[in-house]
C-alpha cells in the first residue's frame, strides 16, 4: 500500500493531476485508523456517519470482524468515509488542484462528494441502500463474479455470449486493464465461463469474494428501488468534472447524475477507458485516495507515461510531501 512510482519527479511545472477513489475489494478492517488517531475530524466524520446510518459503523471498520465489514451495505459507507478521511489529510497537506476526478464503481460516489456534487450526508445514506438493494436483488448464492486474467475485454465478451443462455447470463462487469476483466452474473453461467475463458486462453479464472453480482443485468431490481431513492436527492453542478463509470466521459451536469448513477448498476465499469480518457485530457499524474492501492496497480497496466501515487495512511503524506513538497496544515474537511 502507498507505495510510489515516479518519485524523482520534479515540481518544475504546474503537472495536471487526477484523482481516483477505491471501490469494493479495497476494504480492510482498521483502514483508516492512521488518520483516526492523529486527526479530530477523522473521528467527526465517522461519529457523523454513526449517527446518520443509526449504527456503529465506525466500529465495524475501525475494529471488524471482517464478515462485517465485507457485507456490502456495511463496506459501501466504510469505504466512502475512509477515502473522504484520506481525500481531507491530503487537501490539508498540499495544495492540490485536480483537473478530473473518477471512482471506482462505489468509488464514484466519493468522487460526487469530493467534487462538492453531492452532499456527505445524502451520499452515506445512499451508499449504505445501495448495498443493501444489491443484495436483496439477488438470492445468496445465485449470482457470482470472476476475474479474467490474460484475455482482452473482446475476447471476454465473445466468451460471455458463449457461456450465457436465456436464463442465465454473464457478462463483462470490470474492464479494469488490457489483461483484467472482471465477469458477473448467475452464477451457474459464470462456472461456464471460467471453463470457456480457460479453453481461449485465459491465464488464470479467479472467482471473487463477492456477496451481489455487481455491475449485471441481475442488478436490475436494486437499479429500480435506487432510482426511486435518487428522486429526492439534490445534486448540485462539480467543481471539477468526474469521468462515469458508465461513458467513460467527463461529466459537470448535476442532471445527468441520477441516470448514470442508476445505469451503473447494471453496466460495466470502463475503467481503461476513464484512464485513457484522462490521458487524452492532459492529465499527467493520478492519485488514488483511499485504502488500498488497486488503482494505482491498474493504472500502470493501462498507461505506464502515467505518474502514480496512492494515500492509504499517515505514512504516505510522508512520500507524498518528497514529491508535492509540503503546506501548512489546514484541518481541511473533505466530508
């Protein structure tokens, strides 16, 4: 976690960053506990997110147990008030001015947060139905999700087609690098897949820990009860554009958010097209925020001219300040 590429780079230049927010798969019991120690808002932030989900969620991340935590209405909020924690240590250390922000999936949401399109309040609330409609959508057990390794997102998609039938489909869910695809769907169809995958050359099939079908035509019952939710939610226009998970494009409109935040239930993440996209804007450095440091991984499979940094804990303001040089500290909020 937080470790540094590109660490000789020079502040010669005003460089054109972005940065990335972490989705489900990155959580870890005490992932934000670095900054809950040392920083009072850290802890406002999750005593606020206690007190608007009726519940310690503070406790379920800082302290577990992970089968808690892994329940994905609990590791929505968790995740996106971790990544808010470490997004406001960073704006507090160095004066930083994105050009673009995207997230992961989840990840998304902490980007409409950092982006001041969507309140903190409003965004918890959501996170946490989220999960929970996700998972009601789909019985235990029914729907499951893989990773492909060693095919392109082509080649995944002719083998979906080939391992689904009318009852029970897979599809391409996480098109995360060149070499990466995460699948989803029933589950018998994606037991069909990995077989097929293999038979085409796939390195490896890794089915994934996953408690809902993320990202497929399984989600269509939790896309219906979340737009509804969604119905009185104000969003206002970002500061800096996001680029969606679902067109790959940067988007400033507060009216487009309900749709693609709707459609993204049922749609792939594009994640190798958010990254070429950034490239193409100009953007020279990325910067994922939050635990983990998958993003950064991913980055460096999509565009290796790209300079990557992660912040995860304390420990990586330390890395971070050789690079960006270091700013009084602030107290900035980002929640």
């Amino acid at each position: 976690m937080g470790k540094m590429s590109g660490s000789k780079m020079k502040q010669k230049k005003k460089q054109k960053v972005a940065f990335v927010f972490p989705g489900q798969g990155s959580q870890v019991v005490g992932m934000s506990k670095s900054f809950y120690n040392v920083l009072p808002w850290a802890k406002e932030a999750y005593g606020a997110a206690d007190e608007i989900l009726g519940f310690g969620l503070s406790k379920i991340a800082l302290e577990g147990p992970p089968e808690e935590l892994n329940k994905t209405e609990n590791t929505q909020p968790a995740l996106l008030v971790a990544s808010l924690i470490a997004l406001g240590a960073l704006k507090a250390s160095f004066p930083l001015e994105p050009i673009l922000m995207a997230g992961h999936s989840l990840g998304e949401y902490t980007a409409l947060v950092a982006s001041g399109a969507l309140q903190f309040t409003d965004a918890v609330t959501l996170v946490h139905k989220r999960g929970l409609f996700m998972q009601e959508a789909v019985p235990s057990g029914t729907g499951a999700m893989a990773a492909v390794i060693g095919l392109d997102a082509a080649k995944v998609e002719e083998v979906c087609t080939a391992a689904s039938e009318a009852e029970s489909v897979v599809v391409p869910a996480n098109i995360n690098s060149p070499a990466q695809v995460v699948v989803s769907g029933a589950a018998e169809a994606v037991e069909r897949l990995s077989l097929l995958a293999k038979e085409a050359g796939a390195k490896r099939v890794i089915p994934l820990k996953v408690s809902a079908p993320s990202h497929s035509p399984l989600m269509a019952p939790a896309a219906v009860r979340f737009a509804e939710e969604l119905k009185s939610i104000e969003f206002e226009k970002p500061n800096v554009p996001i680029v969606s998970n679902v067109k790959a494009t940067p988007t400033a409109s507060r009216k487009e958010f309900p749709e693609l935040l709707t459609s993204q239930l049922t749609s792939p993440v594009r994640w190798v097209e958010t990254i070429e996209r950034m490239k193409a804007e100009g953007v020279e450095v990325i910067i994922e925020i939050g635990p983990g440091s998958v993003l950064t991984g991913l980055t460096k499979r999509i565009d290796k001219s790209i300079q990557t940094y992660s912040l995860a804990s304390v420990e990586d303001l330390g890395e971070l300040s050789k690079v960006f040089g270091e700013a009084p500290d602030r107290g900035d909020k980002s929640w």
